[in-house]
C-alpha cells in the first residue's frame, strides 16, 4: 500500500511506502543566509519525519542541491551539527539552480519509518 500525506495536483509533501518515507525537496525561507535556509530546511525535514513516523535518526539517504558550490562549507556547518553521530545517511550534493533565485539549498530524504 502507497500512503500519501499533503498531496496537492503537482506533489505530495510526504509518500510511505512498504517501510520507506519519501519527502519532497525542502526548502528554507528565501533570500536568507545558506545556513538560515540550512537550518530552517532541517527544521521542516524534522516535522514532516515525524509525521511520517520517522527521524533524522532513521533517515536512509539525503540529496542536497546548492545553488552555488561556494555555499558548501556554510551548509556543512549547520548539517554537521544535526546530524546525530553514528546516523549520517547516504549523501549527494550538487550544484543546480533552484525554483527561485533566492533559494541557496534544497534537500530531498528518503528514511526508514516504524
């Protein structure tokens, strides 16, 4: 069975399936610092695992597109200090130009759920 939660026309905020939670890329408020979009993208990340049933501790892989590459130290920072030690997923990131200018970061999580 395929549960989706907040599902619009064009996308679900959140799909589960058989054990895996998928979340859409998210985003932090635009036209703040990369680690201001960090921490507010962590921040809507941790909400919606839980909604799903899930955690950061649980989650299986993470895709991070940076607007620009030079942001890449200033979103580690904030990323490294979230992370729990002994839970860090699967990781990607590059670089590709967001929905909007003012956008820095963008994440997508795919997490285990109970």
């Amino acid at each position: 069975m395929i549960e989706r939660q907040h599902t619009g026309q064009r996308m679900s905020k959140i799909v589960k399936h058989n054990g895996t939670v998928y979340l859409c890329g998210q985003v932090g408020n635009a036209g703040e610092s990369v680690a201001d979009q960090t921490r507010e993208c962590i921040r809507r990340i941790e909400t919606l695992l839980a909604e799903a049933g899930s955690s950061k501790e649980q989650m299986l892989q993470v895709v991070i597109w940076l607007a620009d590459m030079a942001d890449f130290a200033e979103m580690n920072a904030v990323w490294d200090a979230w992370v729990p030690e002994g839970h860090a997923p699967a990781r990607a990131c590059g670089e590709a130009r967001l929905a909007r200018p003012e956008l820095k970061v963008e994440m997508i999580v795919t997490a285990a759920y109970d």
